[in-house]
C-alpha cells in the first residue's frame, strides 16, 4: 500500500502542477517505457501535453494526491482508441497491471490499482441502473447520482475470502492448494471465491472450502486484507485448520487439489498476490519449525 497517498474529490484550485497520469485503456496502464524497461508515469499538466496517437482521454477524475515535501496530485482517465488498429507513439506502452510488477514501484502500483477501479465504475455508471437517465457525479463524493430518479451508486467492490488450510499429516504439517481450471499454468494456490449477500466472511469460508473440496475447517483466523483490482474485489484472506472429511474436487473449477509440505511446494503465485503471501507465511513458520527441532 502507498502510505503517503491522501484520497479527494475535489482537484486543486491551482492546476497548471504537473501531476500523475493515470490512464487506462481497459486494464492497461499508459507508461513511459525505457530503454531498460523500466515503467514510468505521465507527469504532467494535462494529458493535452502528451501525444498519445491514435488515442484520446475521456472520463479524467481527480482522486487525491501523494504527500511527500510537496503535494504530487494524482487523476485516473480512459484512453478511448479513435480508429479499430490505433498506435502510440515511441516510449509509450499500454501495459497489464499484472505485467508492471518488477517493473514499476510497488507502492505506485497499488495506486494504479485504485485508478482503475474509478475508471471502470465511471464507464459503467454513466446511466441510472434504475431508469437509465444519464448520471452525475457529485462534486465533493465519489458518487454517480440519477437527476431523474435520485439513485446513487458508490465504486462497487466485491469482497473475496482466501485461506490458508493446514493440517498435521504422517510426515508433518501440510498445506492445501489447488489447481484452478482456469489457469494455464501448472499453478496451485490457495482456495478462494466471493462473498454471498448475507453471509458473513467465516460462513464464507466454510462454505468455499466445503464447496471446492468436501472438507471442513476449524479454528478461522484473520490473517490481512488487500484490494485486488481486476475488476474490483476486496480479498479477506484467512488461515484455518483442517477439521474433517475426504478431498472430493467440485470439477467445474478445479482440476487438482492436494496436500503439500513446506518441502514439496509446487509452483505458485507471484509475489504481488495474498495467495503468495499465505503460501509463504505456511512456508516460513515450517522452516522456522525444522531449524527449532534440528
Ligand atoms: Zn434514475
């Protein structure tokens, strides 16, 4: 997370600063592309500085700033293509935020993270989802309001659970990851899925584990949260111990899930997920386990 970043609504009197450009085109990232490959932001006054080819800027908010000595003000806009094939000058790349990591500051690209996720809701709530009147934005709050009807909708986000799952088997503790049919790669993780109207996240929990793979689970604990943008979960990740039952996978998902030891890991998700960071907390407390015992 970025600590230094301040949320608004409202720009600053003064515009003509050079501020942070986030602009997307669907879940790419506008950025500056060195020879090095090395990603950078637009900073500028106005995109209107920028030549960006056969692209222009729509729906531009102003969503607060980062307060270092001075004030780096931040916006988020849409890049829409004017023509079918369109092109963008040399040094500039419109690229996947999941393909920035390495690349760029992580701190930034949990930023760019949020810019997005305005993005999207404002290209999806143009009209009134009661009865289709072109919204407005509210000048001081991130809400779309209806003229016609007085509908509000707020950034949507979609809260997730995702949990570790340990057990003590024959040869030492083991953890549970699966393989989602989904991915192409040969990846395992932990077992996640969304939150239903009406449940809380430990029923979730349950329900998703019983769901996935037949077992049941005790003693649920909160382990962290993080915003995952693609398009606008809330992962509520979660450690738990097995309790009772057989694996049994629900096939429509999965297409393996098994037990595995710190020692026996097979390949799993990069660094930038809470998966990975639930996988590696299970991995490390085994490492500490074996050095205390040998
Ligand atoms: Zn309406």
């Amino acid at each position: 997370m970025n600590e230094n970043f301040v949320p608004a609504t409202i720009p600053p009197d003064n515009r003509a600063v050079p501020s942070l450009w986030f602009l997307f085109h669907k879940f790419d990232l506008l950025v500056f592309l060195d020879e090095q490959g090395q990603a950078a932001l637009p900073r500028v006054v106005s995109p209107a500085a920028l030549d960006l080819g056969d692209f222009r800027v729509v729906g531009q908010q102003y969503f607060g700033y980062l307060q270092n000595k001075t004030r780096l003000h931040c916006y988020a806009g849409e890049l829409v293509p004017e023509q079918g094939d369109p092109n963008l000058p040399d040094g500039l790349a419109l690229m996947h935020l999941r393909r920035l990591y390495g690349r760029f500051d992580e701190a930034m690209l949990w930023l760019a993270g949020r810019a997005v996720q305005l993005v999207d809701w404002d290209r999806t709530h143009q009209f009134c989802g009661r009865c289709g009147t072109p919204t407005h934005t509210a000048p001081n709050e991130r809400v779309k309001q209806c003229p016609h009807c007085g509908h509000t909708s707020y950034p949507r986000l979609s809260p997730a659970v995702i949990v570790q799952v340990t057990r003590e088997g024959k040869n030492g503790r083991e953890i549970l990851l699966a393989r989602n049919k989904r991915n192409q790669l040969p990846m395992y993780s932990v077992l996640a899925g969304f939150v239903e109207p009406g449940e809380t996240l430990e029923t979730c929990v349950r329900r998703e584990i019983r769901e996935e793979v037949n077992l049941e689970v005790k003693n649920i604990r909160y382990f962290g949260s993080q915003p995952w943008p693609f398009p606008n979960s809330l992962m509520v990740a979660f450690t738990a111990e097995y309790a009772s039952g057989d694996i049994v996978l629900e096939e429509a998902e999965l297409v393996d899930a098994q037990w595995f030891r710190a020692d026996n890991l097979p390949l799993y998700p990069p660094p930038m997920s809470i998966a990975h960071r639930l996988i590696e907390d299970f991995r490390q407390a085994e490492s500490m386990a074996v050095n205390a015992n040998s």
